[in-house]
C-alpha cells in the first residue's frame, strides 16, 4: 500500500514520529525541532486558531534621536488625521578654519537636501521654513515631543517639489532631485564670514563650530500635504556659501574666479531629531476609546509614533495547560481592503513583546530578520501582513507568564517614516486578524 503514497509523506511522517518519539521521553524545551528543520517544515499536526484580542494606542515616547531619515512636512489623512513633522540639525564645518579674505561679502547661499523619500500628495504645493536654531542641540536624547527653538528666520518659501530623480532618454537615472533653498545671505554673512574674522576660535574646530552657531530648525506651514525625507548623511546635503573678496574682484583676468565657495554640510554623525505632533481630530478612531478586553473590529498602525496595534494572546493559556507541542505558529494580520489607495500602507510590521515598559523584538525577528511583509493583490490591493511567531509563542508556553502574552505591531523605521495601515481587528466579523497554531499532542 505504501507504494501509492509519496515520498514527501515518508519524510513528514518521519520527522512527526521522531518528535513525538523525543516529547514522550523528556519534557518540552519549547524549541522543539528548531535546531534541525526549517519552520514551514513544522507546519503539520492539527491546526488550532487561537483567540486574540487587538486594539489601538498611541506610541509614548517615541525616540528621534538621529534617525534615518530627517521629515519635514504634513498631510491630511481622512483615516489618521493630521501629522506635522519638523526637524533639528546641526551643521558642521567642510573644512575648519576657513579664510575667506579681505572684504568678503557673500553673495548667496543654497541649501542643498536630497531627497530620500516623500509621502503624501507631491503634486502639491510646499511651504517650508528655515531657522537657525535658538537652543544649542545637546541632549543626551530626544523623542519625538521633545522642542524644538526656532530663531532667527532664514528662508520662508512655498513651491512645487521636484522629488523625482531625472531620468535620461536612454533610461539611465542621474542626478538626485534635491530641495534647494535660498538662505539669508545677510544673515549668513554676519554668523559666518564676519564671524570667521572676528572670532576664529569658533570655526577652529567642529566641536566649537557646533557650540556657536547651535544648528538649524526646518517646519513646514499649515497648507501642506506631503511629508518629505532626506538623509543626513547623504554628501550631498550641504549649505553652499558663494562669496566674493577684494582680491576675486580685482582679478579681471579671463582666467579669474568669480566667486569663493565655501560649505556648511549636514552630517549622520552629530545631533538631529524629528519633532512630530498629531491632531486627530478628524480621525476615524479615538484613542481614548479602545475596547482592550473583547478587541476592536478595526486597528491602526502608523509611522512616527501616531498608532500601533497592541495584540493579547487570551487563548495561549489554554494551549499551555493542555500538554500541546506547538509546530509551528503564524500571525495573519489582513489589510482593510482599500485603504491603502492614497496613502501606502508600510511594507513591513515589526512585533514587539510588550512586558510592563519594557518593548523588545520578539525572538523570531531578534536577529535582523524582516518581520512581516505586506503582499497586496487586485485593484483595491487587498493583502495581508504575516508573521511566523512560532519561537515566541513557544517561549511564552514554557515561561507560562500569562501578563507577557502581549504584542505590539509598528512599522518599520518608525522614527523617519510616515506610511501607515488599516488592519482588521481581532473583532471583524469576516476576516480577522488571527494566530494560527500547529500542535501535536505526545502520548
């Protein structure tokens, strides 16, 4: 008879008795069969679907401390809201004691940010400010409530963002569009050339560089509709100072200069932060309004620290009193079917234990794997985010702490990334979002 069956079977039916086999002589590590087979090997036994409650909260205490990307702007998100980004930098030195010669004045200045990323409507105009910051950026930390100074005004502009990178007729992409603003040249010239001659001590050394001129402050107005992202490490990102002295203007030679140029740059290396607010009220949800006990029919997650879906495995603890060994265990979280249209929803989630204060990457994901990733099919992109979560439920089945059977999902690269979802909660009547289990019992 077993001629008729495939080989693939002998090989699965292998593997469970020989689990079974080791289950009946020893109590469960609860990282059975890890060391020596592949997780969606481990996906056989009877399948149980856990009971979960999800809903809503905000993310306190976000930290913005150098992230990846620095955002300035905002949108109007008919689901979320209305988040507004801002940020602080410091700038350094390009080279340190510069000489900018006898008479100098300078001419004009650009700052130069290439952008990394935009969210929203980039068709739209843009307003954006530029301050020299009135605070010095020296603290230990900042989050993403933390305040930001703005003094002296340097540039306040509206204009239609350009963020695409040029493409050529051979299909070649060159070039990095970049936000490009006129700074206060008067200004500029005061803290930098005349201060350069005045007090060369403060332009000896980045370090005292940075004590002096503090750094900037960049906001966008309350017309905007798009967020934009640049990387403050890029070598592009820069403030370009063109100046002229006695000696470029007597120089009428053809082979003369015209100007001096001399650079500010941005740096990944020093101080910066994102400073994020949300008004919410014209969101679909109320934070303050969350059923934590039977879960919510619909749950939230966004970028910047505006929501994320908390998770309760209720139904864990049944599992745990009942002697199961658990194969294999997959969080599917669908996405609300058309909400992502205008507004992207992240291209993947991270899971994270919530015990008391304390929120860590679960076990699966603890070594830099991607947590789950969004797939999205058809018109509406219908899709799911799924997550194999079978060596963090095995843990919490041999710990038995039931108060650590709480998870929260954020999306990745929550400090410099906008994007957000609308997932299905625990409570949807049709497609909920659910923890599938995989178990055999030993004899």
């Amino acid at each position: 008879m077993s001629r008729f069956l495939p080989k693939s079977f002998f090989g699965v039916f292998a593997l469970a008795a020989a689990l079974v086999g080791l289950t009946s002589c020893e109590k469960s590590s609860g990282t059975i069969g890890i060391d020596f087979a592949d997780d969606s090997q481990l996906s056989f036994g009877s399948l149980k679907e856990v009971s979960i409650a999800s809903w809503t909260e905000d993310f306190d205490s976000l930290i913005t401390l150098m992230p990846n990307a620095l955002m300035v702007g905002s949108y109007d998100d008919p689901v979320f809201g209305r988040p507004s980004v801002s940020f602080g930098a410091q700038v350094i030195l390009r080279s340190v004691a510069p000489k900018f010669g006898q008479n100098a004045t300078l001419d004009s200045a650009i700052m130069i940010l290439p952008y990394s990323g935009w969210y929203g409507d980039t068709s739209a105009a843009f307003t954006v400010r530029v301050n020299r910051s009135a605070a010095p950026l020296t603290d230990s930390i900042y989050y993403g409530f933390s305040t930001l100074s703005p003094g002296f005004l340097l540039c306040d502009t509206t204009f239609s963002p350009d963020a695409v990178l040029k493409t050529l007729k051979s299909g070649a992409r060159v070039g990095k569009a970049a936000l490009a603003l006129r700074l206060d040249p008067a200004r500029l010239e005061q803290w930098i050339i005349d201060e350069a001659q005045a007090r060369p001590i403060n332009f000896s050394t980045n370090q005292l560089f940075i004590e002096y001129f503090r750094g900037l402050v960049v906001s966008g107005g309350p017309g905007n509709q798009a967020v934009y992202q640049f990387n403050p490490g890029d070598p592009s990102a820069k403030i370009r100072l063109f100046y002229t002295n006695d000696s470029i203007r007597s120089d009428t030679s053809a082979a003369g200069k015209d100007f001096g140029l001399y650079e500010l740059a941005f740096s990944s290396g020093v101080q910066s932060f994102n400073r994020i607010e949300f008004d919410r009220t014209s969101a679909e949800f109320d934070l303050a309004d969350q059923d934590s006990i039977l879960g919510e029919t619909t749950t939230y997650v966004q970028g910047l620290g505006g929501a994320v879906t908390m998770i309760r495995l209720d139904g864990l603890k049944a599992i745990a009193d009942s002697g199961y060994v658990v194969n294999y265990a997959e969080l599917v979280v669908p996405v609300r079917e058309g909400s992502n249209l205008r507004y992207a929803a992240p291209a993947s989630l991270n899971i994270l234990q919530v015990d008391g204060y304390s929120k860590t990457l679960i076990r699966d994901y603890a070594r830099g794997n991607i947590g789950g990733n969004f797939t999205a099919t058809g018109v509406l992109r219908k899709g799911a985010y799924r997550f194999v979560v079978t060596r963090h439920v095995q843990d919490l089945l041999r710990n038995g702490d039931t108060a650590s059977f709480k998870m929260m999902l954020v999306p990745e690269r929550m400090a410099s990334s906008a994007a957000r979802a609308v997932l299905h909660g625990s409570a949807d009547a049709v497609e909920p979002m659910s923890l599938n289990l995989w178990y055999t019992k030993p004899n």
